[in-house]
C-alpha cells in the first residue's frame, strides 16, 4: 500500500497477505448455486518510513451466490456475515498496541487502513469473477 500527496510518498507499506478457505456449495437451480464460507485471513508486513511491523489474523464467515456461466468460469456475489479480527501494530520506537475487532452483518464501515493514510469506506457486499480450472 502506498500513500502520497502533494509533497510525495509519505508512506510505503509491504504486507503479505494469505487467505485460506472452506467453502460449501448448494445447488439452488440449474447454474446457481448458493455458498458459505469460513476464511482465515493472515496479514503481515512492515511499513518502511516509521518503521512499523504490522501483524493481523482473523476469521471471516461469509455467504452468496455463485452463477456458472460455463463449467470453468463463473460469476459471485458475496455478503460479509461475521469476523474477527486481532491487529498487533509494533513501532521501532513506542509501545506494541493489539487492537481486536468483531463485527457482525453490517452496511458500512469506515476502514482506517492500519492507522496509514486516508480512511475510506468499506463495504461486506462483494463481487466478482472467478474461473475454474
């Protein structure tokens, strides 16, 4: 992730992130299928100007509809039903801070982005493509 303005980089941060998963299809009718899934996501990395190392796991349990265009290629809708999350923030300089989240089914949220750069606004609902192979 990278923030600048006017006066250039004022932060650059490098994170690793691995996301795990279990999912569980129902056939609802012909393509459509509905899903839930459990997903552990990992995330660490270190942001470089201040010299902070960023660590964060969580559980996120999630449910939508996937319709198969072909038998490779399909199109998601997902919805953000619970997670968790446990964020470990270590300065150089300063205090280790752990901040735990949860949060249940929701609209909206602002995501402050590990305290780095502006906030912007979040949404549980998802969408995408996804090919099969």
């Amino acid at each position: 992730m990278k923030s600048e303005s006017n006066a250039g980089t004022a932060v650059k941060t490098d994170l690793i992130v691995i996301e795990p998963l279990a999912r569980k299809y129902w056939n609802v009718a012909g393509s459509l299928y509905f899903f839930g899934q459990l997903a552990a996501p990992i995330i660490t990395g270190k942001e470089k100007e201040r010299d902070l190392k960023v660590n964060q796991v969580g559980l996120a349990l999630s449910g939508g509809f996937d319709y198969f265009v072909t038998k490779s290629f399909s199109v998601e809708f997902s919805y953000d039903l619970a997670n968790f999350t446990s964020t470990t923030l270590d300065p150089k300089v300063g205090e280790k801070t752990t901040v735990t989240n949860f949060g249940l089914a929701h609209v909206a949220n602002v995501d402050s982005a590990y305290l780095v750069g502006n906030p912007n606004l979040t949404t549980p609902l998802s969408f995408g493509f996804k090919f099969i192979f």
